[in-house]
C-alpha cells in the first residue's frame, strides 16, 4: 500500500476536492512548469472538461483555477481572497508570473460544453486542458486530470502509482485489507497503527507524524466550531439553509432522545463540516470533501465522550486512512470516476472501522464494519442539485454518520464472520462503479439533480 495518511488527510477549500483542491493543485503546477522553463506568456487559458465542466460551475472549479494559476495552495491561502478573485481579476487582470506579469481573463477560464468535445476519450472524466499564449500562439500545453481526493495527474502519469512520496518499501507491507488485518495481529495492534509504523519509518520521525495528525485533528474541530457558530443561506442559488448550530442547539437543550444523542450530536458535526464546504470554506478531506463531515462528527464526538487523549485520536486517524487507502487503491473515492459510493461510501467506511476500533473492536471486526458500511452504500449515485455539494450531499454525510455508528455496532455484536469481505466488496465497489451510467457520475445530469420536478 503506497498513499501515505497525511495525502489522504489534507487541508483544503471547499466544496470539492476532485472539482476545487484538484483543479487548483493542477492550475499551480502549470504555473510551476512555465517558470521553470523561463516561460512569461501575455495570457492563459484553461479549458474544463468532463465532470469538470458538467458542475464545476457549483463546485468553483474556475475560480479555483485562478487561484491556482496565482500560485496559491489549498491549505494556506487566503479563502477571502480566492472568492473574490473574479471580481478583482476583472477590474485588473494581470497577474505576477514570475519576474513579469501575465494576462488571466475569467472569461479564459472556459466551462467546455459537451457537445465541444463529445468525439473525444477524455483521459479521465475530471480533464482540464492549460494553455499559455504569446499573441495567437500557445508556446506551452499541459492536460491535467483531478483523479478524486484533490490527488492530480497530468496525462503522461496518469497510470502512475498514486504516491510519489514515499521513499522505501514500508516496513509492515499490505496491499488488501487480508494483508492489514494479518499486520495488525502481528504487532497485537490495530489497523492504524500498521499505517503509523510505515508513516514514522518513512518519516523517519514519530513526532513529525503526530504534529501532522494533530494539525489534521485541529483543523477538523475548527471547522466544526466555524460551522456550529454560522447561520444562514448557503451560497449558490439552491436556498440550502444551514442547520448545523439549531440540530446542536436542540441535542445540547435535552430535545433529542437520549438514546440517540451521541449520534445526533455527530451528525450536527457533519452538518457544520458540509455547511463549511458548501460554503467554500476550509475543511480536511477525509477522504475528499463531499462526504468531508463523516469521519470528524464520529470522531469528535467520540473523542469528547471517551475523553481520547492524542494518542488514541492519531491511532484512529490512521485506521479511518487505512481503510481510504485500499478504497483508494483498488476501487475510487472519486464520485465522476464511481458515484457517491465512492466518496460518502469509503467515509463511512473509514469512520465505522475507526469507531469499531475505538469501542474496542479487533483488526478482523474493524475490517468487518467497513465491509457492512461498503455493503450497504453500493450503488450510490452521485447527483448533487444544480452541481452544488449541497443537496444530497449535506444530509448524505449525516446518514453515513448513523451508517458508522451501526456497521460499528454490527461488527462488535457479530459472533461470525461476514459473508462478504472488504476485500471482495471493494471490488464490487468498483465494478458496479464501472457499470455506472455517467449521469450518475457527478455529471449533475441524473438522480435527484434531474428528476424532482418529474416526481
Ligand atoms: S452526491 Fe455524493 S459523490 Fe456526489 S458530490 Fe455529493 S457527496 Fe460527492
């Protein structure tokens, strides 16, 4: 197994990391070619294509572009400042490119119908083409492909090993879930702590590793304190009220049943991290930004009930990247590449195992929950409203919290083992995604993004 955790776990903007982080890494890298080439183009243009096109209208692909095209990176740049980017870029244009300047037009930054394009194989179904101009010339061309998770590939490495980190084999290697699970009996630990040992041999430095979960840690709670404390309309045109701060408020005053409690506060969790993205906000893909509110509304919630202290949290931040990874590996958290079993699937899945663990489950019934949350989500269509991550995908998140919590409970309670393994089911994950028609592929073209006025 070759992602590494904190590829997996990474701070970016909303609302998409395959339609926004993706498109905005693969604008920076062009920029970064360019000047490495000694390149001062007077204008750049960047065609989308594919699902890119489809809806990233609603995810901001563009104005992520542009952003990107500045040189600035997900995890810190100014989130004001990228919004009004085409306010101000169209007031004034040029922007520094190296030791000069050079044009950014966000009329250049083109939605490419369908119909512009339809004769072609896309390499993949979220392609952006970037073009560098002098005069009627384009003196430098580079086809970029967001593959799910804010991960890029330009066309020439497409089929590459999706890791270009790591440094030497990893001391506990797996390549499935049978792999991880045997690992993890072998050093009597848990699934996260097979990927920590890997990490902190790579690393070469265990504290590095730590900071960087509790970086990842911290920034899932900030967003969640960000989306509790606002109100309002999300952005876009769907008037999506935010609900996150009333469905906490109503859990805090004793209005929620106390049975269900922890998994109501859990999904009000997920509604403020969803809210955030929706909103453009900074959030921690986990594994991408769509299904972003699932493994931190358990884990907070949790967290706080058990009072983990920072070990424990790593240990199950790297059980959740566990489970991301083989999905990963062998299947898609891609909604365009496999539908939203792909995205709020995998996240349940990655947040049942984490939770299993927590409440005391060993590797096989951690392997187990994943299983049951896969099982249950297969075949999810992606088909976001008007192409914005808001409807289905708020409430989609707060279900996969409850999905969590049950394949968790299923797998602790379960005396046998299950008939399906996570292994097998992840293959089905991927074939039923292959058999997927691409309207059901964040194409907003069908599902609920088409048929509510016909139903
Ligand atoms: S429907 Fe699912 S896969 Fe599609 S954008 Fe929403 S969360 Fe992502």
């Amino acid at each position: 197994m070759t992602v590494r955790l904190l590829d997996l776990f990474r701070i970016g903007l909303g609302p998409s990391s395959s339609h926004t982080v993706g498109p905005m890494r693969a604008a920076a890298r062009f920029r970064e070619h360019c000047l490495a080439k000694g390149l001062v183009p007077e204008r750049i243009s960047v065609d989308l294509k594919g699902s890119l096109s489809a809806t990233g209208r609603g995810h901001a692909t563009d104005v992520a572009v542009m952003a990107g095209l500045h040189g600035w990176s997900p995890d810190d740049c100014d989130v004001d400042a990228v919004h009004a980017l085409p306010t101000t870029l169209r007031s004034d244009p040029l922007i520094p490119w190296g030791d000069g300047m050079t044009r950014l037009v966000p009329d250049d930054v083109v939605f490419l119908p369908w119909a512009a394009y339809r004769d072609e194989t896309l390499p993949h179904p979220n392609t952006m083409v970037c073009r560098a101009w002098i005069g009627s010339d384009v003196v430098h061309e580079e086809t970029w492909c967001s593959i799910g998770g804010g991960f890029v590939r330009d066309t020439a490495h497409l089929g590459d090993d999706i890791n270009v980190t790591r440094i030497s084999p990893p001391v506990l290697e797996f390549h499935d879930a049978g792999s991880l699970v045997a690992r993890a009996r072998q050093i009597s630990g848990g699934l996260g702590d097979v990927v920590l040992v890997n990490e902190i041999a790579w690393e070469r430095d265990a504290g590095r590793v730590g900071r960087g979960l509790d970086r990842i840690y911290a920034a899932m709670r900030a967003c969640i304190e960000r989306g509790v404390a606002r109100d309002g309309v999300l952005p876009g045109g769907l008037n999506v009220k935010r609900r996150a701060q009333a469905m906490l408020a109503r859990v805090d005053a004793g209005h929620v049943d106390a049975s269900y409690a922890h998994i109501a506060r859990a999904q009000a969790y997920a509604f403020a991290v969803n809210e955030e993205n929706a909103a453009g906000g900074r959030v921690v893909t986990a594994p991408i930004n769509g299904a972003a509110g699932i493994v931190p509304g358990v884990l907070v919630e949790i967290a706080d009930r058990l009072q983990l202290d920072n070990d424990r949290i790593q240990s199950a931040l790297a059980t959740a990247g566990a489970i991301g990874m083989l999905v990963k590996t062998h299947a898609s958290i891609s909604g365009a590449e496999v539908g939203c079993q792909g995205e709020v699937g995998t996240a349940t899945a990655m947040a049942a195992a984490m939770l299993c663990e927590i409440l005391g489950g060993d590797p096989r019934q951690a392997e187990m929950a994943a299983e049951i949350a896969i099982e249950h989500n297969l075949g999810l269509t992606c088909d976001p409203m008007r192409g914005l991550v808001q409807a289905p995908c708020i409430e989609r998140n707060a279900m996969g919290v409850a999905k969590a919590w049950s394949a968790a409970q299923l797998a602790l309670h379960s005396v046998l083992s299950n008939v399906v393994s996570l292994d097998r089911v992840i293959k089905v994950m991927k074939r039923t995604g292959d058999d997927m028609r691409r309207e059901y592929k964040e194409t907003s073209e069908g599902g609920l993004a088409v048929s509510l006025p016909e139903c």
